[in-house]
C-alpha cells in the first residue's frame, strides 16, 4: 500500500464518521463465563393444571418427574487485527499516524460495529415472533406494524418496560410520516416541533443504518433479558520498537459471541419486509 509523504499537508486528520454501540443496552451478561468457553443453561418446564378429585388415591392428579433443558452455549467469535507505523512514516507525514489514534479508529470503526452486526443478526436469526405476512412499510402502516410487534411480545409474557426497537433509516422516516403516529405517538408533539423520535409506545427507538439490519429487516423490537452478549477477552497493546520493527506494532483481540435464550427468544420481534 503507497504511503503518502506530507509535503504541505494539513496536520489534522479528515477522520470518518463512527457510531458508538447501538446493542449495549439491549443485550445482557447476567452468565459467569470465566474461566469457561462453553456454559450449559438449565430451563425447568411447568406441569399442566387438573381437577381436585375428592375421592382415590391420587386426588391431585397423577404425579410425573419434573424434567428439565439444556441450552448450551459455546463462544466461537474469537477475532484480532494488527498493523504497524512505522517511525520514518510517522515522522514524515506530520506525525498523524499516531499510534493510540489509529488503535482509537480501529475500535471505532471496525471492532464496535462488526460486533453491533454480529448481536442484531443473532436477534434476527432466534426471534421468536416474526409479521406473518412480509410487509411493505410506508406512512400509512409504520405505526401499526411497531403497535403489532408490541401486542405480539405484550401477547408472549415478555416484559411491558425497557423494550427496544431497532429501526432502519427508511422505517424511522415513514415512522415521521405516520399521521397516526404523530396524531397518537409518545412525545408526537415533542416529534412535531423538533422532528425527534425517541419513544414510541415506550418502546425507545433506535435508528440504525441499514447495513447493520439482516436483508429485508425493517425493524427489531426486542428486550435485554433476551440476548446474551459475552465478551470474555479484550486485549488491545501497542508495543513500541518490538523486534524487527522501527516504530509501533498494534495488537488487538476480543472474544465474544450473542446467544438467544431458549425460554427468552419470545421478546423479541422481527418485521420483515416484502
């Protein structure tokens, strides 16, 4: 790859736009993993409701050994990146390959948002309530599709407080567009004057780019108690002058995974569109 000599080139670098995690909040790490790769969850089953009998032996019903479940999860995202500055570059392009700046845009740019992909493609894949009907979202139904997807969780025993929708760019605009919503919609005077969006429903609303959605996703509506998000190591060095090298050797490496519950999968929601 050339390396571009600064002859009269400004000191301050044209840095990309980054986005901070949009996943923290909506995934959990209630599990102890260290010291293990894999964890085994255990879920108790309940047994069926009969009538007293007031007569016999087994006035209760007949009894039966409670079994139970295993869900075992097994971290596999086991990811790293190294580069180098080299000294001479550094000095000749006005000191702008910076070490720790350039380990601060690897985090920024490349580690935070792969693993925010990885946790919204898990959701998608072990949702357990879908539209049953892929839909074309515009801004007649993007408020009745987001009311659907509450009913389905509310209709599931999921959790009513600290539900989270993530939305694609083209459902958040249609969402503004909805004359239902902004007739009806949490804080819709609030959307009016100033064109936010930050509950809808209580469902906080969480704008993502597309590419950060599963094909055809238009929206996620989900609840932390759903996802667990493991991120069992995190190492990122930078060594200065390490053997061979006249300059900064940067390191990094993180293990992490996200795992759908199997008694959980029901709080979250995936629209799908046509």
């Amino acid at each position: 790859m050339a390396i571009n000599y600064a002859s009269k080139y400004s000191p301050v670098v044209d840095e990309r736009f980054t986005k901070a995690s949009v996943t923290g909040s909506a995934v959990n790490d209630n599990y102890d993993w260290l010291g293990v790769k894999t964890l085994n969850v255990y879920s108790i089953p309940t047994v069926a409701m009969v009538n007293y009998t007031r007569s016999g032996g087994q006035r209760y019903g007949t009894p039966g050994e409670i079994e139970n479940k295993v869900q075992e999860m097994t971290m596999k995202m086991d990811r790293s990146f190294t580069c180098t500055v080299d000294r001479g570059n550094f000095s000749e392009t006005m000191m702008t390959s910076n070490a720790g700046q350039v380990l601060r845009r690897q985090i920024d740019e490349v580690v935070i948002p792969e693993i925010d992909v990885y946790r919204l493609a898990k959701m998608v894949a072990g949702a357990g309530n879908t539209n049953p009907t892929p839909t074309v979202i515009n801004e007649t139904n993007a408020h009745i599709a987001l009311l659907d997807a509450d009913v389905a969780l509310t209709e599931k025993l999921a959790p009513p407080e600290g539900r989270i929708a993530f939305v694609s760019p083209t459902f958040y605009k249609f969402i503004k567009l909805d004359k239902s919503f902004i007739k009806q919609g949490d804080l819709s005077q609030n959307m009016m004057i100033n064109g936010l969006v930050g509950m809808v429903d209580n469902v906080r609303i969480v704008r993502v780019p597309s590419s950060y959605l599963p094909v055809s996703t238009e929206f996620i509506m989900t609840h932390p108690v759903a996802t667990v998000a493991p991120q069992k190591l995190e190492e990122f060095r930078i060594h200065e002058n390490p053997p061979g090298i006249s300059g900064w050797l940067i390191e990094g490496r993180i293990l992490y995974d996200a795992f759908i519950l199997d008694e959980k999968k029901n709080a979250i929601y995936v629209h799908k569109s046509a």
